[in-house]
C-alpha cells in the first residue's frame, strides 16, 4: 500500500489555522440500530488552512460506543483548533481520549497537504479510474423488509450481504437466516453478521453453531466487549470464524489484544480507533497472527467517506470491505463520490460543496 509519514503530515504550523464547523446530519429515515433509532447525528468539520490551501476533515462520534462520546466533545475539539492555531505542533498532541478528533484532523491535513482537493491516496480509485466493491448492509426491520432490502441489494450488483442480528428472538432470527439462504445459497452470496455484543459468554457458543449450517463468512462481535477470556474460548470453539470490532476500541496495546484473544477477524472502523494510521497499526500487529482484517465506515459524511473510501482503495487487496454509500442522508456533503451498482466511485470532474464556516 502506499505509506505516509503521519508524523510529517501532522507537523503543518506554518500559518495553520483549524476552523471546527459543526454540521447536522438528517438521515433520509430513521434508521434502527442495536443501539437505538438514528434520525440525526451530529458531527464537527474540521477545515485546515495553510497559504490559501484548505483542507477539510471530519469528527464525529457514536452515541454509547465512541470513547470520545462526552457531554464537552465540541469544547473538546474547540481546544485543539485553538492550540493548533496558538502555535501547537498537531504531531505532538495527546489525542489519545480524542480518538475521532485524531481522525478528523488527520483527514484534514492529508488533504491539506494534497493541495485540498480531497485526494488523499493516488490510486485507480481515487482518480476516477476503478469502482471501489463494497458489501450491501441491510438495515434492522421486520423480516419481510429485510428481505426486500436484500433483494435490492443483490440487483444492484451486491455479492456480499451484511446482517445485524441479537436484536429479535434468537430462533426467530435463525428462522430468518435459513431463509435467507434457502432463496440466495452459499454460491450466490457472501453473508456476513455482525452481533453487536449482543449475546452473553453462556448462550453465544450454542448461538454459533445453530448458524454454522449457514455458510456464514464471519460473525462479529458475539459478546459484549471486555471479556478477553470469554472471548478466546468463543474465537477457538466457534464452528464460525470470530471478527472483533467493539473490542478494538478501548484496546490501548493491539499486539496483546490478538495475541491473547487471537480472533480470525477484525473490523477496523477510523472514526473509533484514532485515523487511519491508528488502523494501520493494528493491520501490522494483525499480519503475523494471520488475523484477517476489514476496513468499515461508521455513519461519516461525504468526506470522512471519501477519506476512508481512498485509504482502503490504497491498500489495494481486492477484497471487498464495509465502506459506507454516501447515500444516508438528505443534506450529505455534495461531493464527487457516486454508487455505481455495488461499488463506490469518484468522478473527478464533479465539485465538492463544503459547508460555510
């Protein structure tokens, strides 16, 4: 993949001036989640400017899951903007607590640094030249409406299905699932599932091998975060290969993390784990395990979608990762990223519409 020196990125005070814009989101439906129904999220822009050159990035967290989720989050990032423009070098800043903010200013002096024209990465993607695959996430309903969205997914062109479950009845979503598959077999799609935590240590392992007729790919996150012990006897029982994502959050040493618990998968979502070089640290502690990994996005806008769309398109592996639509909300950025079937893409030639400051 194509490397940068963050540290570099980051040591841009020259003139620097970081103008935090917040911004609301409407989501064009709700959308239901184990966590509770969306139909707004707030977020911060960052907006970078060196030598008339402005670069923009994004912060934003997630209600009971960001562990920067706190009542002083927008004074939070007030602070940093003004101890950046006070002269603070971003490189030498403990944004450990902050991890969507470290994120956000990340994303904004990458593109500050490419002469603000939101290209982070030169790759086929990030020019116009190649789509970018993705799964087809179907969003929490009754089953009937997942079905549908499933079916519209597959005619889009989409060959990987992401399912939440722990939300209904266990039987009842087995029920589901084995539909699921009686209509779109193992060798028509790739489904993936994510749990949310949503299961306790004593149910989960009865949980996983009711699916394991299912050709599941991987199951995310079975039990609730922090039981390292729970979680490895799960990760070396399971009939059905173990993905951690909210374990990864409060995880301060990668290595020992998958050393102990030694999942087959992780996901890796940017706005939750401190940018996109914090991921980068957990792909290299990953690699020696054989730990799979997986890039998601998590509900950005345009540009933390556009960011995370590029750095994934970098790595170049050919696989197809959890990167978001652009497509949730009805006052999103407008940007040049567009769906094409089951796959991201850029339009060089379209403007960005960034918010005024």
């Amino acid at each position: 993949m194509e490397k940068y020196d963050l540290k570099g990125v980051l040591a841009l005070r020259t003139m620097l001036q970081i103008t935090p814009v917040p911004f609301a989101l409407h989501f064009k439906r709700p959308a239901a989640t184990s966590r509770g129904t969306l139909r707004l999220r707030k977020i911060v822009f960052l907006r970078a400017e060196r030598d008339g050159v402005v670069g923009w990035g994004e912060c934003g967290v997630v209600p009971g899951l960001s562990r920067d989720d706190r009542p002083d989050y927008v004074d939070a990032i007030q602070d940093v903007c003004h101890a950046i423009n006070s002269g603070a070098d971003p490189a030498e800043l403990d944004l450990a607590a902050l991890p969507s903010v470290a994120f956000g200013l990340e994303v904004a002096l990458l593109d500050l640094t490419g002469g603000g024209q939101q290209r982070l990465f030169d790759t086929p993607f990030s020019r116009g030249e190649a789509a970018l695959p993705i799964h087809g996430l179907i969003w929490m309903d009754t089953p009937s409406a997942m079905l549908d969205q499933i079916e519209r997914k597959i005619s889009q062109g989409c060959r990987v299905i992401k399912l939440k479950v722990g939300a209904l009845p266990f039987e009842d979503e087995l029920a589901f699932m084995v539909e699921v598959r009686r209509r779109w077999p193992a060798g028509e799609i790739e489904l993936r599932l994510d749990a949310n935590g949503a299961w306790q240590p004593a149910e989960a392992l009865e949980c996983l091998q009711k699916l394991a007729n299912l050709s599941v790919a991987f199951l995310e996150q079975p039990i609730p975060p922090g039981q390292w012990q729970a979680m490895a006897g799960l990760c070396a029982a399971s009939p059905i290969p173990i993905a951690l994502d909210e374990e990864l959050i409060a995880a301060a040493d990668p290595a020992l993390l998958l050393a102990t618990i030694r999942p087959q998968h992780i996901v890796l979502k940017p706005s939750l784990l401190g940018g996109l070089a914090a991921c980068q640290r957990w792909i290299e502690a990953a690699r020696p395990l054989a730990v799979q990994w997986w890039i998601n996005s998590l509900l950005e806008s345009n540009i933390g979608l556009n960011a995370i769309a590029q750095w994934t398109s970098a790595l170049d592996d050919g696989r197809v990762h959890g990167v978001g639509t652009g497509e949730l909300f009805s006052n999103n950025v407008p940007s040049s990223l567009w769906l094409d079937g089951c796959g991201l893409r850029i339009d060089p030639a379209a403007a960005w519409d960034f918010p005024s400051s």
